[in-house]
C-alpha cells in the first residue's frame, strides 16, 4: 500500500527566494544591479565567493538592504560558489523586487 503525502509535507514559513550572482575582492560592497537572467549582482570585500565569510557578509548585506533580521536568511543553494540562491523568510517577491530593481541608481551615492 502506497501513502499518499500530498499535502503532508509543508514548509511553513512565507518568503521570497532569489539568486543572487557575487563578485569578490570589491572595493566596497554593493548591489550592481539585475542581470538579464533576473539575478541580483553583488559586489563583496570578501572573497572567495564560497568561503563561510563571504556568504556571512552577503547575508548581513542583504538583510540589511531588505530590513530584516540576518537570521531571516538562507543561502538554500550555491553556498560554494558565485550564484548562490538566497530564501528570506517574511517578504514577498515584491519587497525584493522594489529593494533591488533599481539598484544600479541608488547604490552610488552610498
């Protein structure tokens, strides 16, 4: 006999997921902008991309960008290299797309 788990299995917490392209050794770090295939480019100090360091860098920037508490964060996918996919938990894709849809425009007067 087969159980049937549709509906059994769920994740309860609410969020956006995004993919996020880093490049390391930056002068600063930075959003660059939104890449043709909808990943958000991030400039960081740190390097390389996959060190524990790094992506503990682009979590604390990417949860400041978005105001939420670091902890909220997830690097689900990619945590060894440069395209990384990102989960937050309490925002919607709409939040993300407002913080980095203009990115490239705000990003340099920091």
């Amino acid at each position: 006999m087969t159980r049937d788990l549709k509906g059994k299995l769920s994740d309860p917490k609410r969020g956006a997921a995004f993919t996020v392209r880093v490049v390391t050794r930056a002068v600063k770090t930075e959003t660059v902008g939104v890449q043709e295939d909808g990943a958000i480019k991030v400039r960081l100090k740190a390097y390389p991309a996959g060190d524990s360091a790094a992506n503990e860098e682009l979590l604390k920037f990417l949860a400041a960008k978005l105001n939420v508490p670091v902890k909220k964060l997830e690097i689900v996918a990619g945590a060894g290299g440069r395209d990384k996919l990102v989960s937050v938990e309490g925002i919607t894709t709409a939040q993300v797309e407002a913080v980095f849809g203009q990115a490239t425009d705000d990003e340099e007067d920091e």
